[in-house]
C-alpha cells in the first residue's frame, strides 16, 4: 500500500481531522484542522516523518475555531478552502471539479456540496470521500443557518455523493454517537434523515428539527474566515 489516511478526534466539538498520507514521498495534506489540537497534530506529523502539502477545510466551520492558518505558518503548507466560503486569507479557493495533487501521484477531487452552507465542499481520494457536514454517517449537517439550504443539500447528496460507486467509504467532518467511518451505499439504503424519503419530505423535515444555536458560531465564523487567526486580518 503506498497511501494512508489518519483520522484524529476531537472530543470537546465532535470534530474529525483528516491526514491523507503520500507513502513514498511523505507528503500529507491536513483536512478540518481545530485549533486547540496544533500540537496534536503536529506530533503526528512529526513522528510520521510528513511534510505538510496543504491544509484543506470542508467549509467555513460554526462549532470550533479552525487550526488550517496555525498549521500553515508552522508548516509552510498552502491553505485550500471552498471559494464559495469566501475565506479570503486562503492561497488556493476550490471551485467544484478542481484538483489537489500531491506527493508521487495522489490527486483529491473537489466536489461542491452545498446545503449545509453554501461553499460545502466534499473531496474524493482514492476510494474515499471526505463529506464536511455535507453527509453524515446515519445523518447529515443542519441547514438553518449560514447560508444554509435544505434543498440544496438532498440535491447534492443525491446528485453528486449517492452516484459514486457504493464501495466508497464515507468520511464526515463530525460524528456525536462514536461512529468512525460508513459507505457511499450504506447511507443510500440506511441514513436516518435521507434514505427513502423524497426532496420535499427532506426540506420538511429539516425545517423543523428545532436545533440549538452553535455555542461558538459568534467565535468561529468570524474566526474561520480568517483561517482561524483573526489578528492576521
């Protein structure tokens, strides 16, 4: 195998952050970093001997303050983020069909995504798909707030997720009931808010789920679009 994928939680916001590994030549792209897990991360990267292509966000995150402009200035890495999420401070903004190459031959595919916001963005590698908030495992992300749109998001799981082969594994930004990984059939046929039930049942539905607001969106958005350093503006 000349390709590995790490994935590392964070317990206090339910947060997956992703290290796509380049075996032969060591390179790694960082995927949905959190800030308070610098060293974490980098303690990883360390003890794996990586260097550090990109740091690359699903989205503009609402429940955590993004480590990607930590880890760029302490890696040399380039930022890539959506460039519908306007994050200005990013070197490379992601319009759907766009690629990431790194290491000998590795290539990560973006795919817009939206609903959840409206620069929601999913990246294929490999046999894999990291899914942001965009398509959770037996879930998806909320839709009610920042640009949200709950039929956007039925549109892009359906049109742009549930049509890649089934054998594709699943990888979601977040998971709360300590899920790990699913499948690109699994949730066709299983997921609790999306199998079986049509577009206008879909946006009922999310419409009324009755959410809390995140407790740190007031922190993280502005945050976030600064890469997670606001001083840096």
């Amino acid at each position: 195998m000349e390709h590995e994928l790490h994935q590392l939680f964070d317990p206090e916001s339910s947060t997956f952050t992703y290290l796509l590994v380049d075996l032969p030549t060591r390179e790694a792209v960082v995927v949905d970093s959190v800030d308070h897990l610098l060293e974490r991360d980098l303690g990883v990267v360390r003890r794996l001997g990586l260097t550090v292509r990109y740091v690359v966000e699903t989205h503009a995150h609402a429940d955590h303050v993004t480590g990607a402009g930590l880890l760029q200035q302490r890696t040399g890495a380039q930022a890539a983020t959506p460039f519908k999420c306007g994050i200005s401070r990013a070197d490379i903004q992601l319009a759907h069909g766009d690629t990431l190459r790194f290491g000998a031959s590795e290539e990560i595919l973006a795919i817009h995504t939206p609903g959840h916001t409206s620069g929601s963005t999913s990246y294929r590698w490999r046999n894999h798909v990291l899914t942001g908030d965009t398509l959770l495992i037996d879930g998806c992300g909320r839709t009610d707030f920042q640009s949200g749109d709950a039929g956007s998001l039925y549109d892009s799981v359906h049109e742009r997720l549930f049509t890649l082969p089934e054998d594709t594994r699943v990888w979601p930004a977040h998971d709360y009931k300590g899920n790990t990984v699913s499948t690109i059939g699994h949730e066709k046929r299983h997921n609790a808010r999306l199998a079986g039930r049509d577009r206008t049942a879909f946006i009922e539905l999310m419409a009324n789920l009755k959410l809390p607001r995140p407790k740190l969106i007031d922190i993280a958005l502005p945050a976030n679009m600064l890469l997670g350093i606001p001083h840096a503006a």
